[in-house]
C-alpha cells in the first residue's frame, strides 16, 4: 500500500517529539477514537485514556527503526484504540468475547469506513442546516435536538396552534432534506 508522506513525517515528527506534529495527530484522530468509545459503552475519560495509550504505544513504534508503517496513520491509531478498548472491557468484564475473535467479525477499515461515511454525512447535514436560514433552523433545532413539544414551539414561533407549527415544521423539513441530497450528491 502507498503510504501517504503526510503520515509518514508525521510519524518521523512524533519520533522526534515535534508539538506540531504530536498536535497534528491529536487533531486529526482524537474524534474518530473518542465517537468509537463513546458509542462501545465508554466515556470522554476512557477515550482520553485510550487515546493517551495509542500515543505511547505509536510514540515507540515511531522510535524503532524496524516499524514499517503498512497502513494510513488513522488506520494504525484506530486499529490500537480499538484492541486497548476491547481489551479494558474484557479487563472489566463488559466484554465476554475473545478480542482475536471479534478481529474475525468486524475488520478495522470497514469500521473506519462506517465512521468516514456517517461524519460526512453529519458534516453534510451541518452545512444544510446552516443554509436553511430562519425560522426553519431553529425550528428544526427546537423539535429534534432540543425534544421540545408542538405546542411549545408553536407558542414560541407565534404560530396559532401546534398543527400550524407542524406543517410549518414538514416543510422545513422538506426544504432541509432538499439542501442535504442537493449537496451529498455532490460528494459521491
């Protein structure tokens, strides 16, 4: 596999302690390490602590002049944050099933791939939604993320009934999902 040279001077920054490249990393990879914790029954703290722990683990390999990197970066740090996490739940009995079992059913990069795919679709979703413009927006905010009733909305928006916020609400709806697929089909 061709190895991007970005993660290779990553790894030869990390090697020498460089903060920009350590940063880099952090940036890069923390999130999709700490969505993967936090989705297998973890907290923020256990993914900071995974993640601390992939550090160390790619800080010495980065050091051994042996390492030959045979994968992407994220790849590599996923692969280890997974096998640590696999291995704390077994540790704490979470987990009954053998890790090189579970190596078997689900394979990292499908894993990583699910996750590419469902942070485009959020970040394709986040840019729909920041051009749908007001009130939809709040709107759609106020019904779906912050669980709010029809007639808490409807008395909020001013409209004259919770059935009036509805149909105000379906054609939000209707105009978001129109701005969504205007752009995902863009990406494909």
């Amino acid at each position: 596999m061709n190895i991007p040279e970005q993660d290779k001077e990553l790894l030869k920054g990390l090697a020498s302690e460089d903060r920009r490249a350590i940063e880099k990393i952090y940036r890069d990879n923390y999130p999709m390490v700490q969505n993967l914790i936090l989705h297998n029954r973890g907290t923020l703290d256990d993914a900071a602590d995974i993640f601390q722990e992939a550090m160390i683990v790619l800080f010495g390999k980065a050091n051994n002049p042996h390492f030959e990197l045979n994968c992407q970066l994220k790849t590599y740090l996923y692969s280890v944050c997974k096998r640590l996490w696999l291995k704390k739940l077994q540790q704490q009995q979470r987990l009954v099933i053998q890790t090189d079992d579970l190596e078997q059913v689900i394979s990292v990069e499908e894993d990583l791939e699910q996750h590419e795919k469902r942070q485009l679709s959020f970040d394709i979703m986040e840019n729909a939604m920041s051009k749908m413009g007001e009130p939809c927006k709040s709107l759609l905010e106020a019904y779906y993320i912050e669980k709010k009733q029809m007639q808490e909305i409807a008395d909020r928006f001013q409209y004259t009934n919770a059935n009036n916020a509805k149909t105000q609400k379906y054609k939000c709806l209707v105009r978001l999902k129109k701005l969504f697929f205007a752009q995902y089909k863009n990406t494909l």
